[in-house]
C-alpha cells in the first residue's frame, strides 16, 4: 500500500477503482444512478462500487446503466452494532443491525468482499473505533478485523487527517489491504479519491488478489460539497426515504416500496413500487 504523490494517469493494465460511493437510493444523497456512471466514466474510472445504505437497487440501476469500459459493483453499507461495514459484490441484502462479524459472515456467504468505511472518524457509525455506552455487548476490533478484506485507508470526506493517518496505520500494522474511496454523496465527489490496481478485475476473486498491492490517490471533498449533506437528507425524508434500522428482505434487489425514493431514472408507476425485476 503506496500513496500517490499526484494523478495517476491511464496504462495498460491497470484499473482504476472507488469502492464507496452512494446515489439517490440513500437516505442522504441526490445523485442519480445513471448520472454517478456517466461522470464516473467520464472522470476514467474503470470500477465504481454503489454502497448505498441498507439497499442495492440504486447499484443495481447504476450497473445496467454503465457505460462500456466502466464496471459498477453492486456494494452496501450495512450498519452493524460496532458500526458501519461494506459489502461489496453483492445479490442480497444484507440487514442492519447484526454484529460486524455476522455481517462480514452474511458478505462473505455471498462470496463478496467486506471492508471497513472511515473506520476512525469520530462524527460517523465507525466500526473500528472503540466505543463506550450500555445495551448489547459490541466486540473489540481484534475479534473482527482479521476478517476484513479492506480497510478504508483514506476516506476523502474524513474532515481531519488524524483519522486517516490512524486507518492507513491500522491496515498496515495488521498487513491488511488499505484503499482511498470517495465516499460520494454528490456527483462532484464521484472519483475525488480512488485506488489504482492491476488488472483486470472482473469479479470478486480477482478483485481480491488486485488489493494485495494499492496505489492510493487521495483527494478531499470541500466543506462546501460536506455541507450539502443535511439538505440531501431533508429532501429524502420529505421523498419518504429515511435511513432503514431493521428490515427482513422479501426482495433480495431492492428495499422495500415505503422507503423508495424517488428516482429521476424512473417513470412515476415504477417509482410507486421497487420491482423484483431489474430496471
């Protein structure tokens, strides 16, 4: 795991990847499926993952709507008792509200790849920073870092460096693969940050073996583009899309109709109901 000192510009070979990035499908961003892979590709990602908050139909949207040369991986941000975990390559939800390492069990079931987002930012549900309080018992780090495939090593809408240093330091201390994702709540974030492989990648395998050895491209979202967040979220909740705290999936594509936004990838009949097939 290396950090870049500039851009790193296209070669054969290499692939070039945001693994965290969110569209309208989320409780807190606005930004169209279709529209995050039109800039995505624009921008020369050749792999963008979708993790939308407890749901998958924005990246599955986002993944028939890629352009050529650019692969969406269907991905998840799944809140755990110990914080937030990613799921990437992914066909089924996977609930909130599990363990971490139940939740990395339910990703790797599926065959995808688990990861730790901003896993030291202080502001946000982070799983390996330690925590106090009452309730269910939460797990220390140790009993579940080993499992991760990926550590966030920098994550481009961390507002203090502290917090990055601990995570880039984290992965390498315990030999674990550190990436640099966007975290995307806007199409001006989308590729801010990004991790430079070799290729191919074409599935999760792959995807696997490329992380052993990471190029990091960090960038940072402005205060200005952080600050858009809170009005994302007042104009979900005003849509009826508000974060899910618990859900049992009946549809392994999509969450439930009550907590659909609306989308405007989407006619008004569709965006009533999240169909089963895909869009």
């Amino acid at each position: 795991m290396t950090v870049a000192d500039g851009p790193v510009f296209a070669g054969e070979g290499r692939a070039f990847v945001d693994l965290h990035c969110h569209s309208s499908a989320s409780f807190d961003s606005l930004s169209s499926p279709r529209s995050i892979v039109r800039v995505a590709a624009e921008r020369g990602l050749t792999h963008l993952a979708i993790t939308d908050h407890e749901r998958l139909d924005g990246a599955f949207r986002a993944r028939d709507a890629a352009p050529e040369g650019l692969t969406v991986i269907v991905g998840e941000e799944i809140r755990t008792r110990e914080g937030d975990i990613i799921g990437l390559f992914l066909e089924r939800l996977v609930p909130p509200g599990l363990s971490a390492r139940e939740t990395i069990a339910a990703i790797h079931e599926q065959g995808g790849l688990a990861g730790a987002p901003h896993p030291f930012d202080r502001f946000r549900g982070s799983a390996l920073r330690a925590r106090r309080g009452a309730g269910r018992r939460r797990e220390s780090v140790e009993e579940f870092a080993s499992e991760l495939d990926y550590v966030e090593a920098f994550n481009a809408r961390v507002p203090y460096p502290a917090a990055n240093q601990h995570a880039f330091d984290f992965a390498a201390a315990r030999a674990l693969p550190g990436v640099a994702s966007s975290d995307a709540h806007t199409l001006m974030e989308v590729g801010i940050a990004y991790t430079v492989l070799a290729g191919p990648i074409r599935n999760a395998a792959e995807l696997r073996a490329a992380l052993r050895e990471t190029r990091l491209v960090t960038g940072r979202a402005s205060l200005f583009v952080r600050g858009l967040t809170p009005v994302n979220r007042l104009v979900q909740r005003f849509r009826g899309n508000v974060r899910i705290r618990g859900i049992t999936p009946t549809d392994d594509r999509a969450a439930p109709a009550a907590t659909a936004p609306a989308d405007p990838d989407r006619s008004p009949e569709s965006a009533r109901s999240v169909d089963s097939t895909r869009s």
